[in-house]
C-alpha cells in the first residue's frame, strides 16, 4: 500500500513538475517594435531628416500682374516615434529659415509640428497629437496608401459613419482625390532617385502636386492657385536618413 501511495506521489509531482516547466517555458507575446511597423517606401525612423527649398509667390498688391516671391529654407526632422499597435505613431518638426529680404505678406512658409500615423500600408496624417489609445483613422487625413502603383486613386478623407454626407467624402474627385501616375526617375539638387511617382490632388481651386519616391519621400511638390496666381514650390536639396 505504501508503494503505491508513493509511486502516486511521485506521479503527481512530476505531473505538476511539468506543467509548470510547461507555463514557465511560455513567454508573453512582444507587442510589435517601431522597426517591424515601419514602411520600407517611407522612411520615418528618428532623426530622418529633409531640408527643402521652399518659395512662396504672390501678385503685387499695387500691381496684381508682378509676381513677387520669397525663399525660405524648409527643414522637416523625424523627432519622435511611437509604437502602440496596430499603429506607429511619427511626430515631425518642420522649422523654416528666410533667405531672401523680405517674407511675403500672405505667404509664409509652415512651421510647427505635425503627426504621421502609420497603419499597416496606410499613412494618415494630423496636426493635432494624436491620442495613442483612441486614435480614429477617420478624423485624420490619409496622406499615402501604399503601395503605389501607375493610376491609383484614393480618397484623404475616410467615410464618417455619424455624417456619411461629408460633402470632402461624398464629392472627393473635387475635395482633395489622390491621383498616383508612374514617373520612373526624378532629379532634384539633392541626386537622382528612381521608382518615383507624381501623386496629385484633385481640387477646383487648384491641386497639389508631389513627387514622391519611394525610400526617400517627397522630393518636390508645388501648388499654383486656378484663380489669382498665388502658390509654392518645394525641392529637395539634401537628405539625411539614419543608420539602420
């Protein structure tokens, strides 16, 4: 009888033996890095860095047919990234320096910070910070829907479900639809990039333009008002992209 009641005891023990070796061998899941939620067509690690030229123009108040401008040099930096899945949240610092004389009267060049959002091949962005538990793709502009491809198409402002009558949503081929055209290369002072496309914008006033190329960003982009001439031009002319 002792015999058996000690073989069961040696059972037992062994039984709770390996599970717990089992439960201790189980490690917790890693929520995903920055690294893994990244996009290899637009790098947004830390410290990526693009600086600009960037010119404003406008008419001559006194003499509306003299175009005047201004040259500034604008600096976008990477400065912080946040990985709370599914998304990788990019706060960018863009600063601005005048060149030239005198800045224009209507014109300046933009500054301040802003937020790229990083959700699986999509890239919103908002000028507010986002809030990492609650984000809503909805309220934030999609800026990128990678991959790009020779006449993509989407639209910047995702359907409101409280307002599915959103005039940006329901008229996007005027309010801003993203138009992909394959352009293969693209020279700028800061080098010659390949796989490049120009991404438009579709709005009556007068569209956006970008040159975007995949594994640097934009590297161009202009916009001239269909009314009164007014807009900008931005080239890049130098790029820093860190280390992996």
């Amino acid at each position: 009888m002792k015999r058996w009641a000690s073989l069961f005891a040696a059972v037992l023990i062994g039984g709770v033996c390996l599970v717990a070796v089992s439960c201790a061998g189980k490690s917790p899941v890693a929520p995903p890095s920055a690294d893994a939620l990244m996009l290899p067509e637009f790098p947004l690690a830390t410290g990526t860095t693009w600086v600009y030229t960037y010119v404003p123009y406008e008419p001559l108040e006194s003499n509306p047919r003299q175009i005047v401008t201004a040259t500034y040099v604008l600096t976008e930096t990477v400065v912080e990234t946040v990985a709370a899945a599914p998304y990788l949240f990019v706060r960018v610092r863009r600063d601005a320096t005048l060149i030239s004389a005198t800045p224009l009267k209507d014109r300046i060049a933009p500054t301040g910070e802003f937020w790229y959002v990083i959700s699986g091949t999509l890239v919103f962005e908002d000028w507010r910070a986002p809030d990492l538990t609650t984000f809503d793709p909805v309220a934030s502009r999609l800026d990128y829907d990678f991959p790009l491809a020779d006449g993509k198409q989407w639209c910047p402002w995702q359907i409101d479900p409280k307002n599915p009558d959103k005039p940006e949503v329901v008229y996007c081929e005027a309010n801003g639809l993203r138009t992909a055209v394959a352009i293969g290369a693209y020279e700028t002072p800061a080098g010659s990039f390949t796989d490049c496309y120009q991404i438009s914008e579709a709005f009556l006033s007068g569209g956006v333009i970008r040159q975007f190329c995949n594994g640097i960003g934009v590297v161009a982009a202009w916009y001239d008002h269909a009314g009164t001439r007014f807009g900008f031009e931005q080239t890049l002319v130098s790029y820093t992209l860190p280390l992996p």
